[in-house]
C-alpha cells in the first residue's frame, strides 16, 4: 500500500476516533440540559479501542457489547441522527425511542445492542458466532464487556462451550480500570484478566487500549485465528474513561490529578494527531476535520431535538415477532 493508501486510512480513523468524542461531547451537554433522561454512560477516553477493532473487520462480522455503546455504534456506521435520536426518546431512533442509550440495535450494520444486563451480551455473542460456524461464512463475531463483568459466572460458562466448540469470537475487556466505582485492583484476584482463558484453553492479550494502531495490529491477529477455525481469542484492551460511570457518577473514588495524567500522556486522539503530523499530514486538514464532525453533530443534535415523541400507543408495538 502506498504511503498516500496509508495516510488516508489513518486519517479516516482519525476522523471516526474524533467523531466518537465529539458526539459524547454533546451528548453529555444534552443530558445536562434535561433533553436526555434515564440512564447515559460516556466512551469519552475508550475510542481507540472500538475504532482500531473496526479497522480490521470484515463485511459479516458482528458486534455485541454492554451499555457503553455510543462510540460502537458510529463506529459501525450507524447514523449519529439516529443514535441521537434514540438518545433523546424520539421515533426517528433507531428503536423507534423505546430503547433509550443501552438499548440499540442495528441489523444492517450487523450491530446486535447495546446491553443493560452486565455480561447479558456475552453469551448472546457466543451465539452469533455458532451461526457463523454452522454456516461455514468465516464470520467473526466481536464480543465486548468491561472489567467489572469479566467476575460475572456466565463469562465463564461462554468461555468453556466456546472453547469447546471453537467458535469465532474474540472476546474483548475494555478495561478501563473502574467497575462503576471500584478499581481492579479492589475487585479482581488478578490484575491480568486475558489470563483467564487459561483455565479453558483460549489464548489472549494484553493491549495498550490507548493506541489505535496497537489495537489493530493485536485484533487483526486474533481475527485470523478465529477465521482458521482455531476457536476463540480473547484481547484485554487497557484503556480508561475520562467520565464517570455514567452521568450521574461524580467519580470521587479516584483524584482529578490522575485522571488529567491519563489525559495528557496517554489521549488516543491527540496521540495519533501527533503521529500523523510526524508522517506529513497538515495541520490544516486536523481542522478541517473537526469542522467537518462539528457539523455532523450540530445536525444530529438538531434533528433529534425536533424529532417526535412516540405515541403512547407505540408502547405495545415491536415487542413480538409474528410469524
């Protein structure tokens, strides 16, 4: 691939990282502004990790995770009016504003949710990567969860009937260092959580969840093994979130000092600025960039804001499938 080839995926993955942290930007101010209710959890710090797992994916391969899911769902491809839109509790989201920030879905873009449940999505994941084997479409289904759901029982049990049955799945911990407000440290026997596939035969990696090319290089890896029929992987992406747990989390259980430690050592976005800088790309066009994304998000902030409410009706629809 010639240098130009490079560049322009790298800036595209520039671009996908900063649309990510924009929309959470903005997000956060609606939530503020009383036009997002219930429940809202931040990926503002974690982009590299969904977008440099993205970069390596194949048309087919499928997506589950937890309730940290906005940055997932951009990454994917889904639109950020409709994400905004469901946010916001509109009919123009993409679960019609039924399913509100942790319940969203996308079949087209092969994103199955956005789950509430902690470690719900894992064994579900499990389950899109046996379709996969019994239709023989080299298919791999990327399963995320958190530090915190990697203590939960039902981890395990899809460990061992994944292993058992090799399915193609990567298990991937956006390790972020805190379970809500618990640091691993306080909660986990071990610190090294993609050992503990050990126990079941599948094996892992440590990956520095901050850089975007890192987390890449590691996926593409552990893609191929799943796609050669060798079973699963498991990938623990060290990462950290800038946020609280979720917009109502204060995070007192940890100083503003290492937070803005992280912040200014370790951003994946200014890092990866850096680098492309270094590799010739003009700061002109960082910024023509970022204006670009603010756009999108003004829009996605605008439609969603003078979408329509469901009708009351609406409550009782899609909730079966009729045959």
């Amino acid at each position: 691939m010639a240098k130009k080839e490079i560049l322009d995926t790298y800036l595209a993955i520039y671009e996908k990282m900063l649309l990510i942290r924009r929309f959470e930007e903005k997000a956060g101010q609606l939530y503020g502004m009383g036009k997002i209710g219930g429940f809202c959890h931040l990926y503002i710090g974690q982009e590299a990790v969904v977008v440099g797992v993205d970069s390596v994916k194949k048309k087919g391969d499928q997506v589950i995770t937890s309730y940290r899911d906005h940055g997932h769902m951009l990454s994917c491809g889904m639109d950020p009016k409709g994400v905004m839109a469901e946010l916001t509790g509109k009919k123009t989201g993409y679960s019609k504003g039924k399913g509100g920030s942790m319940h969203m879905f996308s079949k087209s873009k092969d994103f199955y949710g956005g789950h509430g449940i902690v470690a719900a999505q894992v064994p579900i994941g499990a389950g899109l990567a046996f379709s996969n084997k019994y239709k023989k479409n080299k298919s791999v289904c990327f399963t995320y969860f958190g530090d915190g759901a990697a203590n939960q029982g039902q981890i395990y049990e899809t460990f061992n009937m994944a292993s058992l049955w090799k399915l193609p799945v990567v298990f991937i911990i956006e390790n972020n260092q805190y379970a809500m407000g618990t640091s691993i440290d306080r909660a986990s026997s071990t610190l090294k959580l993609f050992s503990r596939g050990q126990a079941f035969n599948i094996p892992g990696k440590l990956v520095d969840g901050m850089d975007v090319l890192k987390v890449s290089k590691a996926t593409e890896a552990a893609a191929k093994n799943c796609r050669n029929g060798n079973g699963p992987y498991i990938l623990e992406m060290n990462t950290y979130r800038y946020k609280g747990h979720s917009m109502s989390d204060p995070a007192k259980y940890r100083t503003r000092e290492e937070v803005q430690n992280i912040k200014d050592k370790k951003d994946p976005i200014e890092n990866f600025q850096k680098y492309l800088l270094n590799q010739g790309v003009k700061e002109d066009d960082f910024k023509k960039i970022d204006q670009k994304i603010k756009g999108t998000i003004s829009e996605a902030a605008k439609f969603a804001i003078e979408s329509e409410e469901p009708e009351l009706s609406d409550l009782f629809k899609d909730i079966y499938l009729e045959h």
